[in-house]
C-alpha cells in the first residue's frame, strides 16, 4: 500500500463531500472500527456509498428515509468481500464518530481514522474483511505512526448510542493479525 495525499493506492477512492479540516496541530492516534449496513441487516455497499456521497435515494424505505439527510462519512469501507473504499483523505476529518470520548478526550473525529466493515451486530464478519482491515491498520500505523493499541469500536467512544462493530467482532483475531 502506498500513500499519497492521504488516498491509498488499494483503494477504490469514491470522494465524499461529508469532511473538513483537523484542528490544527492535532495527531492522529486513534482508529475507531464501526459496522454498517444498509438498510440494516442487508448489504448493499452501494447505498452506503450513496449515504456517505449525499445521493441516497430511500424508496419506500422508512430507516433509509430517516437517514438520508444525515451529513456522514468515512475514511474507508470494507465491503463484506473484503474490498477497500476511500471516502475522505487520511489527513482529513471524516465525519464518523459523531459525540465521543476516548480517555476523556472528546470529538474523536478530530484524531481518529474511521473505518466502516460492512456488516450488524448479529452477523459475523467475513474472514476477508479481517484480512482486509489488518493489512490496512497495518499500513495506518506505519504511515500515520498510530499505536496499534488504540483501536477501538464505535461503542466505546459512544456507549450510551452505538453498538457497533457489535458483539460477533472478533478483536482477538484482529489482535492476532497485526
Ligand atoms: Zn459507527
């Protein structure tokens, strides 16, 4: 994998409007995994990045309805076959985590890479996409020197809202992979 101006090579890079600046002089040393699907519970990596490009189209859908007008992004997704999609550059803010605390620190849009897996909580994830998300954290940590001990899921920056990457996420096998 090789950098330049944040975008991976590997990646197929879909540009999302949803991002801004980092505040200045902030580092990034977090990664928070998330999980996603759309509508929940199917996989269509193409609504997803139709939701992260602001072109949802909801149909009779009711939750796709209530979430087209959200303003939200990643820095990347892994579909369920273990590709890799770019939405925003690394050095950018993606608007992921939304209200969070890590260790007491708040916004960690401001200092963490997001990487959505598609998927819920009550399906395991697919052994590419273990493959996939290693290779990249492996890659991140290198290029951006993030620790490889801050990684955490959506649900410990934002307990009292998210669940995701849920239960069936298997961080031991992630641990055992970087
Ligand atoms: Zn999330």
């Amino acid at each position: 994998m090789i950098s330049q101006d944040g975008i991976i090579d590997a990646a197929e890079f879909c540009p999302s409007p949803n991002f801004d600046e980092r505040p200045n002089n902030t580092s990034i040393d977090l990664i928070v995994i998330h999980a996603i699907s759309l509508p929940a519970g199917f996989y269509n990596t193409q609504l997803i990045k139709d939701l992260f490009l602001n072109c949802l189209d909801p149909g009779t859908d009711q939750f796709l309805e209530s979430i087209k007008d959200l303003k939200v992004s990643s820095h990347f997704l892994i579909t369920r076959k273990g590709t890799l999609i770019q939405f925003v550059p690394t050095h950018k803010r993606a608007w992921h985590a939304g209200i969070s605390v890590y260790k007491a620190r708040e916004n960690c849009n401001d200092f963490s890479i997001g990487i959505e897996l598609e998927g819920c909580d009550d399906e395991e994830f697919e052994q590419s996409q273990y493959n996939s998300l290693s290779r990249l954290i492996n890659f991140l940590s290198k290029d951006l020197q993030i620790n490889k001990q801050n990684i955490v899921g959506h649900a410990d920056i934002a307990p009292d809202r998210k669940t995701d990457p849920g239960p069936l996420f298997d961080w031991t096998l992630l641990q055992s992979m970087l």
